[in-house]
C-alpha cells in the first residue's frame, strides 16, 4: 500500500502562534484526508483534498494537496487551546501517517 | 444517532486466552476496518472489510482474525493474543472506498492489555 511520511512528530507553540505539520507520499495520491484526534480520544474526520493544488480552508485551518498530489499541509493559525492533539493524513488506501502530536500553552 | 460502537473499551487479559473485540455500526457503510495505534506509529491497520463476507489483510494482520458475516458488525478475534498485542485499537466504517468520498468514522477505541 502507499505509504506516508508526516513531520514533525511533535510539535508545541505558545498559544497564538502558528503551527503546520506536512505529509509527504512517493506515490500519487487520488486524494488525501485529514484526522484530528483529542487527547484520550478518537480520530475524526476532517477534510478530504482531491483536486491537483486544492486549498480547502475551515476556520483558522488551511489545507494543502501539492500540484504534483504527492504531498499535503494543515496549517493552523493563530493556535488556541482547543487545538491541542494529534493530526494524521490518510490516503485514499486508507493508510495514515504517524500523525503530528500539538500542544499549546496557553 | 450514527455511530460506531466497539465493546469493550478496556480490556486485561493473559497471554494465550482467546477474545473478542466486538465492533458494529448503523450506518450501512460498506465498508469496515480495524487498526492499532502505538505511540510513535500512527494507526496502522490490521484488517478490512469491503462487504459482507469479503476481508482482507491489512498491513499488520499476524496474530489477528476477523469475520463479516452481517454488514453492520465487524468482530476482531485475537485466538491467542501476546504481550506485542497491548494496543489501543479502533474500528472504522465508511462507505465503499471507491467512491469519491473516503470519510471514515471511527468507534471509540478498546485499550487492551496482554500480560
């Protein structure tokens, strides 16, 4: 199956700052999805990017899904104590990265 | 309410004691899943299902069965589970994965501990 490479693997900002985690496949994607997981909880859905160079925004997220659909980006800015937890990518085989973990003090 | 439900949430058991994780949705997806997360590795999968009586392994299988009888349960049997077992597992459904739309909704978890 396709694999997935995500970094950091952790990552921790002063509330207010911003934060971005990437992933990054050898492969082409047809499409790629993003998970949050709170602390203690489960994964939950976020997004799916299908389009060569999509930009999707929620909020204060912005996702990425490269021109080349090898490689994707969630940034978050402005970070705020809600966002703390552990971001995956998944492809469309259903394959995650090792996902990001955020903490953000407050 | 849609949901994932997986029974139980905690489990302790002894290395070599047959069990069950119970997983079961009311969503008619198609399709179902099983993964391990372990610290540093991410949900890895284990086995999936594309419909009623179709499984197939996934990336870490060994160790694992599972069966599909009914579309919306999806049991994960562990026949003689070891200590490499200890996990956090979780179940997930989506609709058939061909589709467009690849969102997946995940049980609860089950933190099981082999001693």
């Amino acid at each position: 199956g396709q694999q997935v490479m995500q970094i950091p693997q952790y990552q921790h900002v002063q509330e207010g700052e911003d934060f971005t985690t990437y992933c990054n496949s050898s492969t082409t994607l047809s499409n790629i999805q993003w998970y949050k997981q709170r602390p203690g909880g489960h994964p939950v859905f976020l997004i799916q990017l299908v389009k060569s160079g999509e930009v999707k925004k929620q909020k204060r997220l912005t996702f990425q899904f490269g021109e080349a659909k090898k490689n994707s980006s969630l940034h978050i800015t402005a970070t705020q104590t809600t966002d703390v937890g552990t971001y995956f990518c998944a492809t469309n085989d259903m394959r995650f990265g090792a996902g990001t973990r955020l903490t953000v003090k407050p | 309410e849609a949901q994932v439900t997986q029974n139980p949430r905690y489990l302790i058991t002894v290395t070599g004691k047959k069990l069950t994780v119970t997983c079961s949705q009311n969503m008619n997806h198609e399709y179902m899943s099983w993964y391990r997360q372990d610290p540093g590795l991410g949900l890895r999968q284990i086995y999936y299902s594309m419909n009623v009586e179709v499984t197939d392994k996934g990336d870490v299988p060994e160790g694992y069965k599972v069966s599909r009888k009914e579309k919306r349960n999806f049991p994960l049997i562990l026949e003689s589970p070891s200590p490499n077992q200890t996990s956090l597992y979780f179940c997930a459904s989506s609709f058939f994965p061909d589709r467009k739309y690849n969102e997946q909704f995940f049980g609860p978890g089950t933190r099981l501990t082999v001693l």
